[in-house]
C-alpha cells in the first residue's frame, strides 16, 4: 500500500506569528485533504469490492476443490 503526502502550504510570516487562528486553519486544512484523500480510497475499495460481489455467485456448483468427507 503507498501512502500519498499532501503538502499545504502556508506562508512562513504567519507561522512565526505563533495565532491560535492560523494553527487551528493550518490544521484544519490538513485534516481536510487528508479526510478527502481517505474517503476517495474508501469508495474506490467499495466500488472493487461490489464488482467482485456482483461477479460472484454463491450458488455456483464448482468443482475446483476436492470435498471433505469424512472415513
């Protein structure tokens, strides 16, 4: 699995100042494209994973496999 880095930038001039304002936005923008970057693997995992499920039949005879029987 590969991790993706989002750069946000934001200008040197307002970390120094040190605001509680420009952390909490600074934080928040980083929060957001992390969460956006998280919820579009999300719904790429369940789109594979519905096509796999719609491919699948559960009810299918196959005879890939050698069945137990016991004795």
């Amino acid at each position: 699995m590969t991790t993706q880095q989002t750069v946000v930038s934001v200008p040197l001039e307002l970390l120094k100042s040190k605001t509680i304002t420009v952390l909490v936005d600074s934080f928040q923008a980083a929060f957001t494209a992390t969460y956006d970057e998280e919820r579009s693997r999300k719904e790429q995992a369940r789109c594979r994973l519905l096509a796999e499920l719609t491919v699948c039949d559960p009810f299918t005879n196959s005879t890939e496999y050698e069945e137990y029987r016991p004795g």
